[in-house]
C-alpha cells in the first residue's frame, strides 16, 4: 500500500442493529475471558512464588533438624545390641487423621484486572437489556 502525505478518509459502514448487537456481545465476551486468564495467571504467579518460598522454609528446617539430630547422636552413648533381637510388627490399627483445612481467602492484589472485569460485564449486561 502507498503511503501517500494526504490525510486517509475514514471509511464507513452500514450494519444492521442486530449484527452490531451480536458482534459487540461477543467481544465484551472475548474481553471478559482474556481478562479472567490474566486473573488466574496472576494468581499462579502468586501461588508458585509461596510455593518457592515454601521450599525454602522447609529445606531450612530439615537441614536444621538433622542438624539437631547429628548432635544428639553425638550425645548419646554406644549401646552394644545383641545380633538377633526380636522386631515386634508395629500394629496396622493404627488411624491417621487429617484436619480439614478451610481455605484461607484470597488476597486480592489484582484489583486492577478486577475492576475492568467488573466494567466490561457491566458493558455486557448493559447490551444486553
């Protein structure tokens, strides 16, 4: 295409209302989606950094407990354990119990992605009268 120095026109076009209608409510969807992944890749973001710093923490307290560990053995003193002794079987009775954690509410530090959600919904809705 030539770009020429002359200002370009802008070209007009007739569409019909119900055309414009559903043309219009499909990209407010597109928007509402796009803007609902950006939200959800946020919070991954969020969730693989605590998970890193989780790691962290973690691996500082069990090099801190075999740390604890290796000193205790250090303290304690060398028993001489006959060869054959008998292994009792630990009893398969035994119940583990898990608490149920409820989950803890979402910080919200996209307010930003949130608030235009909010307006593009509201822009749906509104056409959609």
């Amino acid at each position: 295409m030539k770009s020429n120095n002359k200002k370009e026109k802008p070209l007009y076009i007739s569409v019909e209302y119900h055309n414009y209608k559903q043309s219009k409510s499909e990209m407010l969807n597109s928007q509402i989606n796009l803007l609902t992944s950006m939200k959800h890749l946020q919070n991954l973001k969020q969730i693989k950094d605590e998970k890193f710093k989780t790691k962290l923490q973690l691996y500082s307290l069990l090099s801190g407990l075999a740390h604890k560990i290796n000193e205790l053995e250090s303290k304690l003193p060398e028993v001489d354990m006959p060869e054959e002794t008998p292994i009792k079987q630990p009893k398969e009775n035994n119940k583990i119990t898990v608490k149920s954690q409820q989950p803890e509410p979402e910080i919200e530090d996209n307010t930003g992605i949130e608030f235009e959600l909010r307006q593009v919904q509201e822009k749906l809705r509104r056409l959609n009268i």
